[in-house]
C-alpha cells in the first residue's frame, strides 16, 4: 500500500493545509500528532500519526501508520476549520489529479508512510500569517470525509487537531496559585498567633474567598460542557483545589484498591497507542452542523451519511458502568468530557480520578495536623528554654486540643466544595463497590458535620438575642467555641451568623449538579447561571460579610463566577451560536478570568505580606462595627478575682467560666469534655498552672467594649429581684478599688 501514497503530493497537500491556518507556534512549528475518526464504522484508522511543519526551514516531517478497509474509486472532501468557522473546503477526486493517481482506485491493506523531511515552496509558508505562532492553545482542525464516488455514502472520516505548541495550562501556573492561597491561611495563622486578630480575621476571610474563586474555575472545567480548548486549558490549572493531581505511585495505590475490592480499572491511558482519545472541544451536533454548512449542497447524499453516523457514535458507549462513561465514537477512538476529560489531561486513569481526589483530602489532612503537632513541640521546646516569651502563641499552647479541633472542622469546610462533586459523581460511575461505600460515608459525614456546626452556630447567637440582644455578644465571649465554632462565622458580621447557612447549600447544590449531571452540560450550565447569580444578588443585597473590603472582596468574587457562568452556558451551544462566536468567547474568557485571577492574588499576597512585616498590622483595619472586639476575653488577660466569677454569673454562664461553657447549652455536641477547662476546689476557682487555662481567641480583646463617643451598648439583661442589683453594685464597688480585669472595663458591669 505504500505506494499508494507518493510523498511528493501528499506533502503538498499537507503543507497546503496547514497554511490556511492562522494560528501556530513561537518556535514556528505547527503540529499534529494524532488523527483522530470523526464517524462510527470509520474504515480508515491511523494507529501513528506525526505531522510537524516548521517554516523556519520550509520543511515538513510526517510519519503515518494505518489501515485501510476501503476498495474503489473514492473521493475526499477536506474541511478546515479554525475556531468553529468553516474556513475551508475543498473536494478532490484522486481519478482527476495526476499527482494522486495512486489512489485511484483505493485498495484495501497497511499504510505506512514516512519522510523526514520535505521542502515546501516559500510562497506556500508566507501566507501563514505571524499571529500564528503565538495564540496559545490553538482551535482548529482539519477533516477529511472519504466518500464512494458511485453512492456518495461516507465510508471513512478522519480529523487531524492542529497545535503551535503553546498553552496557558503551566504547572507553574498550578504551582503560583496554590502558594499564594496556602501563604495566606499561613500567615493567617501565625499573626492571629501573635496577637493581631483584626489582620488575621481579615486574611484568612480572603483566602478562603481566593480558595473558593479556584474551585468555582475548577468546576467549570469540570462541567460536561464542550469548552474551548483555551477554555479547558485555563480551568485544569485549577484542579489542584480539587485533589487532582498526577502522582505515579498514587495511581499505582489507587488502582490496586480498585482491583482489590471488585473494581475493573480503564486502560485509556495505557492503549494510546492504539486508541485514540479525543477532548471534547465541540459538540458532535456543532460539528454535524459545520460540515453541512462548509460543503453546502456539493455532496448532500454523503453529508447526510456523516451526519447521521455521527449521531449514531455518539450513542455508542464505553461498558463502564453508566452514561457518564467516555463515549466511543469510533472503533478505537474515545471521546471523553467533563470530569472524564479533565483526568485525562492531568494524566489520571478515568476509574482513579475519584480516589486521587479522596486520597489528596486525607493527605492535607494529615499534613496540617502534623504541622500542628510538630508546631505545639518547638514553641514548648523554646518556651521551656526561654528562647521565646513566655506569652508567645500561650493561647495556641494552653488550648492546642481546641484549636486542633477547629482547624479540622476549617478542613473540611474547605475540601467539601470537592468532596461533593467527587462523592457524588462516584455515585454514578461506580468505579467499585469499596469506593461507592467510601463516598456515601464521606459525604453524608461532612454534611452532618457542617450541618451540626451551623446549627450550633445559630443556636448560640439566637441565646445571646435572647439574653442580651445582640447576637455577638456569646458569639464572641468564649474563646472556646470561638476556636471551634468561629469559622463558620467570624468572616460575617455578627448580625449575619446566618449566612453560612445559605452560603453551604449553594455549595452543595453547585457541586451536585456537576457530579451527577456528566450526562447533560446544558444542564449544568442553566443550573450554574441561576445559582450564580442567586448567590450575587444575595451578596450584593444582604453585604453579609465584616466591612467593606471583604464584602467588596467577595462581591467581585460572585460577580466573575457568574460572568464566568454565562459564558459556560454559550458554550453549551443553548443559542445556536455560530462557530466563530464560541472561539472568540472563549479567548475572552481566558482574558477575563487571567486579569481577575492576577488581581485577586496580588491583593492577597501584599495583604499576607504586610501582615508578616508590618509590626501593627491591625492598624491598617478599621474596628468591627459589631463591636466584636469588645466581647472577646483571653484567659491569660483576666484577673483571677471574684468579681470574674460574679461577672461569668451575671452572663448567664450555668456553671461559671471554669466549668461547663456556657455556650455549650445542651449537652448534643460533637465536643468532648477535653475542650473545657478543669477547676479544682469549686466553679469559679482558677486553675493552678496557665495550662489548664481556656484557649485566647484569635481576636484582640484589648478593644473597649464602649467607645468614648457616648454611644448605647446593651450590658447584662435584668433577670428581676436583687440578686442582680447586688452583683452589679459589688462590680462598681470592687472596680473603684482594685480593677485588674481589661475585659471587664466597659463591659456593661459600671452602669
């Protein structure tokens, strides 16, 4: 069969092919090492295909290895297309063209066709344009339909995906952003640390906004939408918030679990060589569409033939276990998306994308709680040699169990945006039966876990509305729950504690209709223009979050999510766009999405850096209008008096400071009794050494409670009868004469 193929005019051909296009590379190369059937019962199929034009030599290299089941005189119709418009078509008749005589007629057999390089006439490579080289991530294909000349039925397509090499999808990309965001919680950490609560509240509310940015990029990338490849490129930089990444020993692990518990692992990866993956970039329909529209009525009895056996492909499925399997739209070639598609780039087996997200959870579990560990260790370590002050981190180190606790609870608020696209997406592609077990227990625990924390969070503020009316009041009072609770509310303001609430069912309503709507992406793309703009209407309205800057911060954040919304629903083709319309809505965003992407870290990473630097960083935060500062107490910082105990009494603590928290009204709780502090010798007695003392809050409580400015404050309610007229005139008396606490100065106890 080789000497089908004269290398003179199938160099000719390909040469001329690539120069129509106006895209390529900056080290001027245009290339394509895979073609690809583009209809089922395709009767030609190339097992190798490389292609490379480099114009800076004039010279073309290709290397093809085939089969051929075609017998007869035949035709071929080439269409190009470049960002969905039909720039090209052209139909050749073998018979007619001396230079491809050799095809006329086809015969049946191997195709094995090499050359190392073959010039190209200079006047072919000039018309290539120098935009070419540099557009990234290129959108363009060529299409070659083999049609019988005496029925015009389609008996062969093949389609060659062009590229010039460059691409926005860098690991050094992956890498800068999840440094940046991990810097942030870093330093978030240590200056609460250090005392300054206000810069830390602050930080670590734009980190988790920055965070939570990246994995709404991460699921739109996720989504079973055909996205452009700029698009697709874009977007895998963000998986990395979604657990995952390729890591050879990993997949090995994943692969034997799968096996060991019933499971029957793809092998997409490990049979390229001989099956062809295709990335879905452009629906099966779009691209029926824009073959009818480039050949018009020239060949209609043989379009129609294509269109109908593109159809017809894409029914046939890949036995894994569902239709959101890859879908086989020839004999060796496979169409991934979605989730599928975004494994495949990362260089993942299909069936071990949902335990390399699972097992990168656990790790940054197990990670962070080392670092703790590891943390607690070195500041006791030098606190014992006196290389630090005795007060440095003293709250981390007296309540570190607590503050463990809380960070844990914090993990799983930041990995439940991941947890419930992967559980839930397992649950419809069953990879094993081990792994659908492990994902139901996952999820349904996160979801009880969060649902618990907010709904202790409410019960606590609608208490303190209760008793003293204002939902801060308790909120902020206890450091122990504050460690524990806190992170479900502190990025709000206190009269919206609620918002966490609404703020978790949009998660897990956006992460369900990824993980379990693989089979539609218009749906997906519906449901995330309306929860997108849900969530921005009810930013923008409600400004739940601490001041200005964090609500301007997020409602930024919310508005580019859903910007980025409704251009995930241009793509699902919903409006019967042209081609054209889709690639240049895809550069722009790529554009948009880069730019709001660069804003957000730099204002992260400069905040994170001035709060490292800066000796007083909290000066550059204006105070919580929620006063909250004022409710906090530290341990360390009270006086170990009975006015302290009068005072945990005259708030309504049920069993005083030093026993029961009187947070903690019920005793429902996933809490065990090693949060609250041990007292020896009666409720209200302190304990002997500082490190059976409550955890310090991250948040400063050296801000007065009432400011000079005259303005009201609500101090403890009256309960009636004298009992708390006496505590109140004890206060007054006992403060005249010898008042230590800092807390209680302006805590309502002078009235």
């Amino acid at each position: 069969m080789d000497g089908l193929f004269r290398r003179k005019p199938l160099a000719l051909l390909l040469a001329s092919l690539f120069a129509l296009t106006p895209l390529s590379l900056a080290e001027r190369v245009i290339e394509s090492e895979s073609l690809n059937p583009c209809q089922a019962d395709s009767r030609f199929s190339a097992t190798l295909f490389n292609v490379a034009f480099t114009p800076n030599n004039n010279s073309l290299s290709f290397n093809i290895n085939g089969v051929s089941d075609i017998s007869g005189n035949v035709t071929a119709e080439l269409l190009f297309i470049v960002y969905g418009y039909n720039a090209y078509h052209q139909t050749i008749n073998p018979c007619t063209s001396t230079e491809l005589s050799g095809l006329c007629p086809m015969n049946e057999g191997q195709i094995q066709i090499q050359s190392a390089n073959t010039q190209i006439d200079a006047s072919v490579v000039k018309n290539i344009p120098g935009i070419a080289y540099t557009v990234p991530d290129l959108d363009a294909k060529i299409q070659i339909y083999i049609n019988m000349t005496d029925s015009g039925e389609s008996v062969a397509c093949v389609e060659a995906e062009l590229s010039n090499g460059k691409t926005v999808y860098q690991k050094a990309v992956s890498w800068t952003t999840a440094v940046i965001a991990g810097i942030a919680l870093i330093t978030s950490a240590v200056t609460s640390g250090l005392g300054h609560s206000n810069t830390a509240a602050h930080v670590a509310a734009n980190a988790l906004s920055l965070f939570g940015y990246f994995q709404a990029q991460a699921f739109i990338g996720m989504s079973a939408v055909p996205l452009p490849p700029i698009v697709q490129s874009w977007t895998q930089n963000f998986q990395w918030s979604m657990g995952i990444i390729r890591v050879g020993f990993l997949q090995d692990l994943a692969l034997w679990y799968q096996r060991s518990t019933g499971g029957t692992p793809s092998q997409i990866l490990s049979e390229l060589s001989t099956v062809s993956v295709e990335v879905e970039k452009r629906s099966l329909e779009v691209t029926e569409r824009l073959a009818r529209r480039g050949a018009g009525a020239l060949m209609p009895k043989a379009l129609n033939a294509a269109g109908n056996l593109v159809r017809r492909g894409a029914e046939v499925l890949l036995p894994r276990t569902n239709s959101q399997a890859p879908i086989q739209v020839g004999g060796s070639a496979v169409l991934v998306k979605g989730i599928d598609r975004v494994g495949f780039r990362a260089g993942i087996e299909l069936t071990n994308i949902f335990l390399t997200g699972y097992i990168f959870f656990v790790i940054f579990i197990i990670f962070t709680l080392l670092g703790l560990f590891i943390f607690k260790g070195v500041c006791v370590l030098l606190a014992r040699a006196g290389k630090i002050k005795v007060d440095t981190f003293q709250d981390f180190r007296n309540g570190w169990t607590t503050v463990v606790k809380g960070i844990l609870y914090r993990i799983i608020l930041i990995g439940f945006p991941q947890m419930v696209v992967l559980c839930f997406w397992e649950l419809t592609v069953r990879d094993s039966s081990a792994e659908v077990v492990l994902a139901v227990f996952t999820i349904f625990a996160m979801i009880a876990i969060l649902g618990w924390a907010s709904s202790k969070v409410i019960r606590i503020a609608q208490r303190s509305i209760t008793m003293h009316q204002n939902p801060a009041y308790i909120l902020y009072s206890d450091p122990v729950s504050l460690n524990k609770w806190g992170f479900l509310y502190v990025q709000f303001k206190a009269t919206a504690y609620y918002f966490i609430v609404p703020l978790l069912v949009y998660i897990l309503i956006k992460g369900m209709f990824i993980g379990l709507s693989q089979s539609s992406g218009t749906v997906q793309a519906i449901a995330l223009v309306l929860l997108e703009a849900a969530i921005l209407i009810a930013v923008s309205i409600l400004r739940p979050y601490m001041d200005k800057k964090v609500n301007a911060f997020n409602i930024a954040i919310a508005a580019a999510n859903f910007i980025s919304a409704i251009f995930l629903l241009i793509f699902s083709d919903v409006f019967n766009q042209p081609g054209i319309v889709t690639g240049v809505i895809g550069v722009v965003f790529f554009i948009f999405n880069a730019a709001f992407a660069t804003v957000l870290l730099v204002l992260v990473l400069v905040s994170s850096i001035y709060a490292i630097a800066s000796k007083n960083p909290d000066t550059r935060y204006q105070p919580m209008r929620d006063d909250r500062g004022s409710f906090i107490k530290s341990q360390t910082q009270l006086g170990n008096t009975e006015l302290d105990a009068l005072g945990a009494t005259a708030r309504g603590d049920k069993a005083g400071y030093y026993g029961k928290p009187r947070l903690e009204d019920d005793d429902e709780s996933f809490s065990s009794q090693s949060d609250r502090p041990k007292a020896e010798g009666g409720p209200y007695a302190p304990p002997p050494t500082t490190y059976g003392n409550a955890p310090r809050s991250p948040i400063n409580a050296s801000v007065p409670m009432f400011p000079g400015n005259g303005g009201s404050r609500h101090g403890p309610p009256s309960y009636g009868g004298d009992r708390t007229e006496s505590l109140r005139s004890d206060a007054s008396r006992y403060r005249n004469q010898n008042n230590t606490s800092p807390w209680q100065r302006g805590a309502g106890y002078d009235h």
